[in-house]
C-alpha cells in the first residue's frame, strides 16, 4: 500500500495539535493547520464550554457528545470522572485532557 500524502498528491501540512500529516478536508481546518478529528475536537470542547455542557445538533451517546464519529473530549473526561472517584480531569500543556488521581484525606 502506498501512502496517500506523497508531495505529488497537493497541499498537505502537519497537524499542530496532534503532528499528523494531514490535508484539507472542506472543513476549513486547514486555515488553524489542524486535522479534522483535532479540529472537531476542539470544536465540541468550545461547544461544551460555551454552553455548560450541552451539546446541539450532535449524536450523544452514554453522556458523550459525537460529531463525524469523533467523541467530544471534555464529555468524555466527565464521563470517567464520575465512574472512578477521585480522578478528575487535568489539562495537559499539549492540551489534551487527562484523568489523574487524587488521594482521599486521611
């Protein structure tokens, strides 16, 4: 199998979240140099901020918000927050959401 971004093949570019070689789509990714599932990402995590977790004209499926088959980070975040006590979501410097532990009191 060859690749499908080889430099006779037009513009590609690297993803800056995520470093994938990637192209436009006609998502209008290409003008942020994102991907399309990044740039999706990000778009159901600005939705999810905006609108205190409500999600609009997207599949939801066990509390997690779905645009094209990509899952909104941030819902999934809370998701896993509220099936494992303490852990809790923590931003990353790259970005992306991770769960971290806690301990409890003593």
């Amino acid at each position: 199998m060859t690749s499908k971004f080889t430099k006779n093949h037009g513009s590609t570019y690297i993803c800056g979240c995520c470093n994938k070689n990637t192209r436009e789509t006609g998502y209008g990714e290409s003008d942020l140099q994102l991907c399309k599932k990044c740039y999706v990402e990000g778009g159901l995590e600005n939705e999810h901020s905006d609108n205190g977790g409500a999600h609009e004209n997207v599949e939801v499926k066990n509390g997690i918000a779905y645009e094209n088959d990509v899952a909104c980070p941030t819902c999934v975040a809370e998701v896993e927050a509220a099936a494992k006590p303490n852990r809790y979501p923590v931003r990353r410097t790259d970005g992306r959401l991770v769960m971290v532990s806690v301990p409890e009191d003593e």
